[in-house]
C-alpha cells in the first residue's frame, strides 16, 4: 500500500491513547480505534508509521501488529489467550532435558536450572524434568499456578507475551520475560539453546539462519512492547 498520509502523532492527553494519521485517527483493520495503555507505546507506534517510506511494509511496524492484536484477537476473550499461553507448561521446554551427550546435558543443567529455580522462588512451583521424548505430565498445581499467572496479564500484555512464549516454547521463559527477570537477547538464547549449542558444534546452517534473525527480531519486538506498556 502507498503512503497516503504526511503526518502520524500522538492523541490524547491521558490514557487511552491515540495515533492520528494527518488528524484522522488510526483504526485496527477491523476498525476499531487503536486505543494504547501508555504514552510511550503510542509515541512508538507513531514513529513507525512516520518512519515509513513510499510504501507502507507491516512487517517493519511490529508494535502496530501487536496493538492491533491486542484488541482484535485478545482483549474480546482475555481469558482463553491467557490459558493458551500456560498451557505451553505442559511440555515445557526448561523441564525437557538431553541425556547424551554430557557435554549438551551439563550444558542444560546450567543455564536452564537457574530459571526453574526463579519459577519455584516466584511462583512457589516445581517441574518434572523428563529426558527423552515420551510426554510426562507435569504436576497439576504447578500448571494451576502458571495458568493463574497468565490470566492475571492484561491484553496488550498477553499479545506481546505471545511472541515471547511460542518462539521460546516455554511459558517460564514468558513469565520472566514480563516480570522484567529477563531480556530478549536471555529470552532468545535460553529459548534456542539447543540449536545455538549444535550450531558451535557443527556451525551454523546458512538456510535456517534467515528464519532464526526473523524469528528473533519478533521476539525482540515483542519484549520491547512489554517494556513500552
């Protein structure tokens, strides 16, 4: 689509605030008004569309993406996006450990052991660790607990926590994310652990690098609207 407009600003003195494009205010392609918690999310996406060029390009105004999300997909039924966010707790992927070879197990042990000791510190909870691939379940009241973290998260809040959960594929990693107990680059190399280890092993693959920056950015996005709100 081409740029049909000069000027994206701010409106609204307190919140909800608004982005106006020439005066006219900016709607979610479902038409409702983009309504955002805090100054510097609106002051945010603002920028991005003022940073757009002939062409207006989506995939380079994340945190519209989001904010449109937010209030299109979440905020009507809060409750269910919530649930199906902790619901990535029961395979959660700080609990999934190698057992060959030693090298990839100690490895595990040391840089994922210190975040399920922040989950059971923060939120009193306990993992079964499974090695293999056969499922395990994972105790009924850590999952409760997770499940009870997450619907306390508001909407604009859970949409950015989405990148953040199925990127990584642990809910953990999202609940320290939007505790502020982690950041990106952390959320990014705890998440993909395993690959980045293989990738000092054996080097990196050229054809899944693409995707990996991709994927990454996404995530660095979304964190980056969890800081915003």
């Amino acid at each position: 689509m081409k740029r049909f407009y000069k000027l994206a600003a701010v409106t609204g003195e307190t919140a909800p605030f608004g982005v106006a494009l020439d005066a006219r205010p900016l709607r979610t392609p479902a038409r409702a008004m983009l309504a955002l918690p805090t100054l510097a999310l609106a002051e945010a996406i603002a920028a991005e569309w003022n940073a757009q060029t002939d062409t207006i390009n989506p995939r380079s105004m994340p945190l519209t993406g989001l904010a449109n999300a937010a209030i299109e997909r979440v905020a009507p039924d809060a409750q269910a996006f919530a649930d199906g966010l902790a619901v990535f707790a029961e395979s959660e992927l700080l609990a999934y450990r190698a057992d060959y070879p030693p090298a990839l197990v100690a490895h595990q042990a040391m840089h994922w052991d210190p975040w399920l000791e922040w989950a059971r510190a923060r939120y009193d909870i306990d993992f079964t660790l499974v090695t293999g691939i056969i499922h395990r379940p994972q105790p009924a009241a850590t999952l409760a607990r997770i499940q009870t973290a997450y619907r306390a998260i508001e909407p604009m809040a859970l949409a950015a926590l989405n990148p953040v959960v199925t990127i990584s594929g642990s809910a953990i990693i999202g609940l320290a994310v939007f505790e502020g107990a982690m950041n990106a680059d952390a959320a990014w190399a705890i998440g993909h652990l395993d690959e980045l280890w293989q990738a000092e092993q054996w080097g990196k693959d050229p054809l899944a690098e693409a995707g990996h920056k991709e994927r990454q950015g996404d995530l660095a996005a979304a964190v980056s609207m969890l800081r915003l709100l």
